[in-house]
C-alpha cells in the first residue's frame, strides 16, 4: 500500500509495507572505492563478521529458545522469490536462496554463493564460481542452472516481471528478451565450464556488478518446472537452498520459518526460528509494545517521543540510514511555471531544513541539500549545501525576477503527494505547502492520490504531474544506481546533456576509482544546481529491538552507526549471524 | 465503518407506511396551523433544543471563523509547532505549526459545508427522482426503483474510493460523491409519501378541477410530504459528515490545507499519545456536530408527528 | 406472494448484471494498474505491454466483460491479483467466516443491548433515563469506530494490561472488536426501539386496548414486545450485510484476517477480480437481505401489504 521509500526490499521493515530499514552512514568514499576494487575481481573479502564459529555466546538463551519476531504488512505478501514480484515480497522472503554475493556493514561485498568473481579485460564478461556444496532441499545442486533460468524467467515476457529495468540495457539480449526480440536463451547469463561456473555477458563494462548481484536470489529450476512460480507459499511445495525452511504460513496472520539442517551456505545464524507476523504498519508500535514483535521499524513520531521518554527503553532505539533514500519536491520542467529556472531557484530557497528537522524529522531523517545521502559513495553534501540553501529573501528576489512579484500573477499550484506516506512525509509536504505561502505567498493545494494512480501519472510520458512529492533509494551502493534514475528518459522531465554524459561516463569507467567518484560529483553538481527537484530529506530509519536481542549486527560500524544494516535479514547481507537472543529473553515465545 | 461511511441508514421511525398513513390524516388540517403546533412541540423539547444551540455555536464558530478565529486555517510557522494548549494557543498548535483553534473552527467550516451541501446534492437527485415515481407509477416508478436498488446494491464504500480516485480529492468532489452515494433513501421516502397522498381526497378534488398534474405535485403533494422528508434530511447532515470523516481517513478526502474534521482526527493518530489535543478536539468537534443534528433530527421527528398535539 | 418472490428475484439478478457492468467500468475509469507501481520510474515500456497482456488488459473493454461474465456465470471468479496463491473463491471462503464470527455476536450485542436500552428509555420517556441513554445512544453513532477502537487499544491493553491489543485464535480477541464494532449499531437499535415503542404507545389499538381494560402490563408486552421487533428488522437487518461483510478499521486495528480489509486493497491494488466478486457477493446479499425484510415486516405488521400497491419498496 504505501512506502516510505521506493526501495523495493522490505526485509527490515517492520510494518510490512514498506518502510524500509536503513543503515549505516559511511563518512568517505572509501567504501565506494573498496566496493569498486572488489569487483574488479580482486581477491573477494573472506572479512565476514565475527561469531561463524557456530558456538553462542555465553549469555545466549538455549536453542529453543532463538526464536526473532518481526512484522510486515499482510496486504504485501504475494511471494518469497524476488525475481516472482519484488514488490509483494512479506519482510523475511529471502532465506529461502543464496544470493551471490553478500552485503557487509561496512558496505563490502563479500562473497556468497559465488566464492569468487573474476572479469575479462574489457569488464564485460564476468565469471563467477558457485559454491559446490550448496544443495537445495529437494536434493538437487544448486548450479549455474538455476540462476540462468532465474534470469530467463526474470526477461520472459510472459512473466512482465515488475523489475526488468534493473537489468534492461545492461545484460546482453536482456531487454531484447523482454521486448519479445531476443529468445530466452540468448541473454547473456550462462553456464560456463562447468555446472558450477556462471558467465554474464554485459552490453558496457561493468564495474559495479558484483555489487548489483546483491539481488539475486536464485529460483529453483526444478521447483518452478514441476509447481510453478509460487512453489514458496505452501510448505508442501517448498523448495529452500538458503538457511531456513518454511514452516508454515497461514496467510493473513504469520509465517513461521525455522533452521534448515541441510543448508551448506556460509551463513552462520544463530535464531532457530523466524517469525513474520502480518499487521498493519500503523499497528507495530502496539505490538511491539505488548512484546509480540521484537523488532520494528519506522515508528511513529509519538512513538519514538514515548519510547526516548522512558529511560528503561532508551537502549531499544537504533537508528540507521537503510538504503540511501532521499525524498524531495520534484517539478515537471517542461512546463510553465516550472520551465523557468528562476521560478524553481525561488522554491529551493524556501525550505526550511533545519527547522524540519528539529520540529518534524527529530533522529528519523537528517537534511537533504543534494541527492546522494552521506556515506553513499560520492556524495558531496558538503560541496552542494549552498546551491539550494534556506534563504527566504533571495527566494522573493528569484520569484520576482521570474515575473511573479510577492507571488502575484503565479498560476493556481497543486502539489501531487503518493497515499500512504509515513507521519514524517505528510508533515514535511505540509509544512513546504505553508512555506510556499509564507515565503512566496503562492497558494499551494496538496493533493494526495492513491499509489498506483501517483505512479501512473508521474511516469506517464509526458508526465501528469507538474510539482510533487517522492522519493529515490539505492539498489546497489553505486552512485550510478543513484543518479541514473534522473538520466533522460527516466523518471523525471528534466533532460540535460551535460549531465547524461558524465553519468554514462562515469558508469562504465574502469579506471582509477577516485577519477570515478569525481565525475559522478561532477555530475551530481549540475543536477543540484538546475533544481529539477527540491532536495528535501535523507530517511535516517529508526528501529526499536528488544533489549533481550542482542549481537554483532546492533554495534557500531566503522562509520559509527549502529542498527540493523541494509537489506537486513535477508541472505544477501550478514545481519542475521550478528544477532542472538540473550537469557533475559521472555520463554515461549511465538 | 463500511456501515457509517457511505449509507444513509434507513431511517425506520419514518416507516414511510405508517408515517404516510398518520400524515395523510393529519395534513387535511390547515397547514399554517399544523406548523404552528410543530414548531411549539418542537421547542418545548429539551434535547431538541439542546441540539440546536449546539448547532447554532457551531455554525457561528464555523462560519464565523474567518472573522472570530486567531489565525487563517493556511498559516504555519513552524518554529511554534506540537504546542500543547496555552494561553497564547488555546487548543495548541500542530505538527507544522497550525494555530490548532483556528483549523478546529474552518475545520468545522469545511464539516457543515459538507454536510450540508451533500445533502442538497442528495435532495437534487432524490427528491425529483422519489416525486417523479412516485406521482407517475407504471414505468418511471420501475425505472426509478431499479435505480435506487443498483445504488442500494452497490458497495458504497468502494463507489466512493472509486470515484474520489477518478476525480481526485476536494471539498466539491467529496461534497459530490456523498451526495451521489447517499440520494436513496430521500428518493424512497418521497416516493411512499406521494404513494399514499396522491389517492387522498383533496388531491382528487383538484384533479377533478382541472389542476395540471404539476400543480398539484408542487401546491399539493410536495408541500404534504415534505415533513418526514425534513427529518430525514435532518438526520443526513451528520451521516454526512461521518462519511467525509471516514474518507478522509482512508486519505481520499479533502487537500490541504483545507482542514476538515476527519482528517485532522485521521492525521492526529501517529501523534495522539503524546499530543492528545490533536486528537480530542476535532473528536469533540465531530461528536457535537453529530449529536446537534442528531437531536434536532429526533425532535422534528417528535414536533413533526401530528399524533402529538 | 409467490409472484412477487419471482419479480424480486428477476429484479436481483437485473441488479447485479448492472453493478457489475458499474463496477467494471469505474475499476477501469481508474489509473494505474494490477501491477506493482513502477515506484522507481524506469520500468520499459515493453514490460508495461507485456504487463497489461499479462492480466488480459489489451482485449477491448466489452471483451473483458463478456469474459468475465462468462466465467462467473459458472462460477468462476478467477484468481486475486493481490494473492495469487489461491482463488478469488478461496480467499472469500477462507475470511468471510472469519468476518462473520466477529459480526454475529456484534449483531447479537447490538440488538439485545439496544432493544433493552430503547424499551427503558421509551417507558421512563423525558425522564432522566430517558436522556442518559439518547445521549449514550447518540455517543455510539457520533463517535468514528476507528476512534473507539484506538481507545479501546489504549485502555484495556496499554493502560490495563488486561487484554492483548488485538489478534486471532483466541476468545479474549473477540472481546475489543465486537465492543467497537456493535457501538454504533446499538445506538441506532436503541434509539429506533424507543421511537418505535412510544409511537406505538400512542397508537389507537393500544389505547382500545387498555380503554377494554386489558391490564397495563399485558398490553405493554403484548403489543410493544411484538413492536420492538420492527426495528430489528427495519434497522438491523439492512445493516447485516454492512456488519457481516466487515470494517476496515476494526479488522487493520485488532489484526483480524477478516474480509473486510479487502473492499480498500482491492481498489487500491486494482485487483479487478477481487472487486468485481466482493461487488456482486454484497449485491446479492443486500438483494436477499431487503427481500427477507419486506416479507418479514409483512408478517409482523398487519397494516402492511405485498404484493398490491406495495407502499414499500
């Protein structure tokens, strides 16, 4: 129903639909650059976090007693396989497959059903070698097989998958294949050698692969063939190659997922059992509260109030900066008034950011000047702050030059805000709707329509929006994950050459990671300074976890931030090895 | 809320047989009389008049607001914002920093022209509709009556999502589709009423005379039936009201910042266990609204019943 | 009788061809699709093609109709886009129930609270009793459900402690929801009773009775007894259908996997199946719902007659 932000994974989230969890913030670009080098092929990281001996800490409860709980929206539970719908996936969907590779707290990919990677010279053509010893239940191998008819089913127009863009223009054929041109078996991903050697052939060099193969959890070739693509609904037909099995899941109400003791993966975790339960994002607090969840996401302001009140339960709040979201004012540039780059000057000049964040946001979201939140590789807040800074006045100035003084003569204004926002995003677009007038005094109306409406109208070409409200969140740490989505023909109206170059450059780049990063800055300057959007937040995600869950995965990273990290629980990161449930622990819980 | 959201509730004490019956009796008195009496009935009832006080303060508060109220309903400043009440903001301010007096009362503004407006929608539909079968039977009380079961039928709750997605929020749109959702049960009414009357014997009398069929609908049959109508209407004020509050709720309702009732109380809930006057004011404002409606409503119905004198 | 059972009938399933035929052209009047919104705005156009192929989207309209029609004639109401495990039929027969257990004590509450609330007001009428209860009475019809429902969270389980905040499986889960739900019904049984029963009191075969001198207790249970029934049948039965088919507040508050949730989901996923079936599922029980009025209050109100120039409709 509604998303906070537009990251496609749920896993953290708490209330199900949709907020997301958010992670650590990283100060440098060091990560990009570590991130950068490792897939290049050099030796993978064999960094994987501490505890993978299999033996508990000493304050752990006993076995039966590793049980986690968590909460997702039951209107968001069609499926477990991300390549069936990603969108529809209930919080816990990816234990049930081996990712590729793996995210680390500190943004490293590390390996993980691919022991290791390697590219041809021109960084087209990437090798990478499968775990031999992974099994699925049903007692097949896991092979390269299984991934090539993941990819098939993923380009099959038949299927419509509701993200082939992640890979469309980038996988040999892959857009080909979903345009019905190429067949299935001509994309780009195949077996090599040997059944345990995958190829992927990509159109441009591709630097960032390894780290976009974050999201590819495999689907099981012989389970799709014999009961098709919904085979992880029903435990009868259930087929896992990942840490946990599925149990039960009685729709509308909880899944319950426990340890599977054939699993060979690397994944250490020490919960026995799994627990997504099904309420309503605004219900979480409540449950959390009654101790029928021990973990949440994405309260509500009064919520985290009641919980930063209450000394007993300070420790039980985390905050984390989950993927990477910004959430800004966006203008449809094509069009009068917003065609006028002074007009859209004026409108930057007039948010407030610093008293958002202290009367709004408080710790759930930090002021956005640019796009790419800090600790994302190549952000530059500091460099752009002033671009669209907080300055009434020369807002006025601006508005006038325009041909609007105080406002007069400025047309009938409607904001277009998504259904469903958190608290925090429909106090923010309220509270720029009232700036607009203080400041301005342009009369600003904010009409809020259903998600599928808003989505079919802002991508609608020509776009049906002229000015409104959304958000953008990573996909894979890369800045051109981030800044592709403002690329002519992407989201938005707004098309400029300059900045189209540089981005595509940067992109497919192999040379020195720090002349990369640059021009991804380069880049990120002269969307900053043509103000096709208003930069408003970055989502700083607040968690609340028992104070009886404890674990590796809830310390600080070596930026400093401590809370569940991105994906989160899912086999594409090592969240779930860091967390164990101590003594003091509640028994029986379910 | 499916109940409360979207349908009329029949209104039973006005079973259109026996309410018929009773009237068609009594209305052979002189009318200027009939309403005399009413409206001595009606203000010798407490409640009744208990009601229409607090419709009236309301209405001065609501109406009045552009005059009486601190602020207007659009200026924040977002310095004073989740300020409990106080001298200097009676009701405290909101989450942007809204003077939260001055949103309850264009609040409730918004809340009675909904109400009201609806309602006329509601009776532009179903008043000529219900007179039409009504007076002339046969193919036009089928055709009519289908109507009203299709309305009747249909979902009212998913009729409005619908159209409130189709149209897109406002105060004129929502003010429209609970208009649409809610003519039935006027239509029905006004049908049984006319039902009845037309056979009475002044009616024949002046059709014996010569009056054309319209003349006696308006100088006749409408002024006749009109009384049980009055209630109704009465009595849909509030359901209203309720509807746009459960709209609002479900985010299809009215665009800030226009500030309506249901809103604020839908607004309110990620925030009333620490702010709890963002969420008992407009609460309290919507349950005077009812219960003044709903008041008046039963003491017309009292004032109204000619059996009383 | 008979003839007029067989006109309704007819009538029913004209009014559902036509609530059908509405619904479908409004689901189709609105943007957006069955799909996932493309939220990250990059979604090739090929997709959305295929997409659209996909859920049968690219024949004409009438076509989507005809087929659909077709195949719910037999009895087949497809699968829910929104749950595509199971069957439109399944999801229905496996919440519905679930809806029902929460709505029949809620009706049963309603009326027997109600009626008793109503009778005491009507008999002490303008007494203090009588203005305690129209204004109880009225405190259920002018609060929002929803509101009542987070009161109540907050009052029995954060405050308390006595009760979990909602959930299924459990007696205790049915307590919270059957009490916010069954408010606003028992206000309107309460106040339509004691209306109901003071008209009646003034009626003339009441007064002939006790002028023939029938004891004043007899006469009062006989004849209002009898009348009480009425707004069971003029008020709650047209009701049933609403209570029956369930709230989306109570149901998202209290985590109950009821039916109700679906009537918002459902058009806000553009589960075309889905909306179409739970549009003709309360079509038909409202048609039957207002059929088994008619008869019954024809039953228990002798001024009334079927069948001629029926004053009802």
């Amino acid at each position: 129903m509604s998303t906070e932000s537009s990251h496609p994974l749920k896993p953290v989230s708490s209330l199900g639909e949709t907020r997301l969890d958010r992670r650590t913030l990283m100060k440098s670009a060091a990560a990009g650059t570590s991130l950068f080098l490792m897939s290049m092929g050099l030796p993978a990281g064999t960094t994987l976090a501490a505890q993978s001996t299999g033996e508990l800490p000493a304050d752990a409860a006993p076995k039966e007693e590793q049980v986690f709980r968590i909460a997702s929206d039951p209107s968001i539970a069609k499926t477990m396989n991300f390549y069936e719908a990603v969108y529809q996936r209930p919080g816990v969907a990816d234990l049930f497959s081996e990712s590729l590779v793996r995210l680390t707290k500190d943004f490293e990919i590390v390996p993980g059903a691919a022991l290791k990677w390697s590219s041809s010279k021109d960084g087209k053509t990437w090798t990478f070698e499968l775990d031999p010893d992974i099994v699925w239940s049903d007692g097949n191998p896991l092979t390269a097989k299984d991934y090539v008819r993941t990819f098939q089913y993923a380009a099959d127009p038949e299927h419509a998958w509701d993200f082939t863009w992640f890979w469309s223009g980038d996988i040999v054929n892959f857009t080909e294949a979903t345009e019905g041109k190429a067949k299935l078996e001509e994309i780009g991903v195949k077996q090599g050698a040997n059944p345990h050697e995958l190829i992927f052939e990509m159109v441009n060099p591709a630097p960032y692969l390894a780290a976009k193969l974050l999201y590819s959890w495999p689907i099981s070739d012989a389970a799709l063939t014999k009961y098709g693509a919904f085979y992880n609904s029903k435990p009868e037909t259930s087929v896992t190659c990942g840490p946990f099995k599925l149990d039960k899941w009685t729709l509308d109400q909880e899944i319950v997922m426990s340890k599977w003791d054939g699993y060979k993966g690397k994944l250490n975790i020490p919960f026995q059992t799994i627990i997504n339960k099904f309420a309503a994002p605004a219900q979480s607090y409540t449950i959390y509260d009654a101790g029928e969840i021990d973990y949440m996401s994405d309260p509500a302001p009064a919520e985290l109030k009641l919980m930063e009140a209450d000394p007993s339960k300070k420790g039980e709040i985390f905050q984390g900066v989950a993927d990477f979201a910004c959430l800004y004012f966006f203008f449809d540039v094509t069009k009068a008034p917003f065609d006028n780059l002074k007009v859209r000057q004026a409108f930057s000049h007039v948010i407030d950011r610093d008293t958002m964040q202290k009367q709004i946001w408080g710790r759930q979201a930090k002021p956005a000047p640019s796009f790419l939140a800090p600790g994302f590789p190549a952000s530059d807040t500091e460099g752009l702050k002033d671009i669209q800074k907080f300055d009434p006045d020369l807002g006025k100035q601006l508005l006038s030059e325009a041909g609007f003084p105080d406002g007069k003569g400025f047309p009938k204004l409607t904001m277009t805000v998504r259904g469903g926002g958190t608290p925090v995003e429909v106090a923010t677009t309220q509270a720029y709707g009232a700036a607009l007038k203080q400041y301005l005094n342009i009369d600003c109306e904010l009409q809020t329509i259903d998600r599928q409406a808003f989505y079919a109208d802002l991508n609608a070409k020509p776009t049906k929006i002229l000015f409104g409200w959304v958000s953008y969140g990573m996909d894979y740490f890369d800045p051109s994950n981030m800044l592709g989505v403002w690329l002519t023909g992407g989201r938005h109206s707004w098309s400029n050459p300059a900045y189209d170059k540089k981005v595509k450059e940067a992109t497919t780049f192999l040379g020195p990671a720090a002349q990369r990063i640059k021009m991804f800055q380069d880049a990120e300057r002269i969307l900053v300074s043509d103000v096709p959007a208003v930069f408003a937040y970055f989502i700083t995600t607040i968690q609340f976890m028992k104070p009886y869950v404890k674990g590796d995965a809830l310390t600080a990273d070596k930026n400093g931030i401590a809370a569940i990290h991105f994906p989160g629980f899912s086999t594409a990161d090592t969240v779930l090895e860091g967390l164990y449930v101590t003594k003091d622990a509640p028994k029986g819980r379910s | 809320m499916s109940d409360q959201a979207t349908t009329a509730p029949v209104d039973p004490a006005l079973p259109n047989a026996t309410l018929a019956n009773a009237g068609g009796r009594a209305l052979v008195q002189e009318p200027r009389s009939a309403l005399y009496y009413a409206g001595r009935r009606f203000l010798r009832q407490r409640l009744a008049m208990i009601g229409l006080v607090i419709v009236i303060i309301l209405m001065i508060a609501g109406f009045g607001a552009p005059l009486l109220a601190p602020t207007n309903y659009a200026d924040a400043n977002l310095m004073d914002a989740n300020q409990f009440p106080s001298h200097s903001h009676w009701m405290g301010t909101d989450t942007i920093g809204h003077d939260f007096l001055s949103r309850v009362m264009y609040g409730t503004r918004t809340s009675l022209i909904v109400g009201f407006a609806a309602v006329i929608v509601a009776c532009l539909i179903g008043i000529p509709l219900g007179m039409l079968a009504g007076m002339k039977g046969g193919l036009a009380d089928f055709l009519v009556m289908r109507l009203v079961e299709i309305m009747t039928a249909f979902p009212g709750l998913l009729f409005a999502i619908f159209l409130m997605t189709i149209f897109g929020a406002g105060v004129d749109k929502i003010i429209l589709v609970i208009g649409l959702t809610s003519w039935v049960t006027l239509c029905r009414l006004m049908r049984a009423q006319l039902f009845t009357l037309r056979e009475q014997e002044y009616v024949q009398a002046a059709r014996a005379m010569g009056a054309t069929e319209l003349s006696i609908a308006v100088r006749h049959l409408l002024p006749n039936a009109i009384a049980p109508v009055i209630v109704a209407i009465t009595l849909a004020i509030p359901t209203a009201i309720f509807a746009e509050a459960g709209l609002s709720f479900l985010g299809v309702g009215i665009n800030e910042p226009t500030p309506s009732l249901g809103k604020m109380v839908a607004d309110s809930a990620p925030y009333v266990r620490v702010y709890w006057h963002l969420g008992l004011f407009p609460t309290v404002a919507i349950a005077l609204i009812m219960l003044g409606f709903s008041f008046i409503g039963d003491g017309l119905r009292d004032a109204l019943d000619p059996r009383q004198n | 009788m008979g003839r007029y059972l067989i006109g309704r009938l007819l009538s029913l399933i004209f009014v559902l061809f036509a609530v059908s035929l509405i619904a479908f052209m409004l689901m189709h009047a609105v943007p957006g699709g069955p799909f996932a919104p493309d939220e990250k705005g990059r979604l090739p156009e090929a997709t959305r093609v295929a997409q659209m192929k996909k859920y049968g989207l690219d024949k004409p309209i009438y076509v989507q109709y005809v087929r659909y029609i077709w195949h719910a004639v037999h009895l087949d109401f497809g699968v829910p886009f929104q749950s595509p495990t199971e069957t439109v039929t399944g999801l229905i027969a496996r919440t519905w129930p679930v809806t029902i257990k929460i709505g029949v004590p809620t009706i049963i509450l309603a009326y027997t609270v109600g009626t008793a609330l109503g009778l005491i007001a009507a008999l002490r009428q303008n007494s203090i009793i009588d203005y305690v209860v129209s204004f109880t009475a009225t405190l259920g019809i002018v609060l929002p459900n929803f509101v009542v429902a987070m009161w109540l969270i907050l009052f029995f389980s954060v405050y308390l402690g006595w009760l979990e905040p909602g959930g299924w499986g459990k007696p205790q889960n049915y307590i919270m929801p059957v009490l916010a739900y069954s408010l606003a019904p028992m206000a309107l049984v309460a106040r339509y009773t004691r209306s109901c029963v003071l008209e009646v009191m003034r009626a003339d075969y009441v007064r002939t009775a006790r002028a023939k001198g029938l004891a004043e207790n007899r006469v009062l249970f006989w004849h209002i007894g009898r009348n009480a029934l009425i707004p069971l049948i003029t008020i709650l039965l047209p009701e049933i259908p609403n209570i029956l088919t369930g709230s989306i507040f109570i149901e998202s508050v209290f985590r109950i996997p009821g039916l109700g949730r679906f009537f918002v989901t459902s058009t806000q996923q553009r589960d075309y199946p889905m909306i179409l079936a739970l549009v003709l599922l309360i079509a038909a029980f409202w048609g039957i719902t207002y059929i088994i009025t008619d008869v019954l209050y024809t039953v228990l109100d002798p001024r009334i007659r079927i069948g001629g120039s029926a004053v009802r409709t």
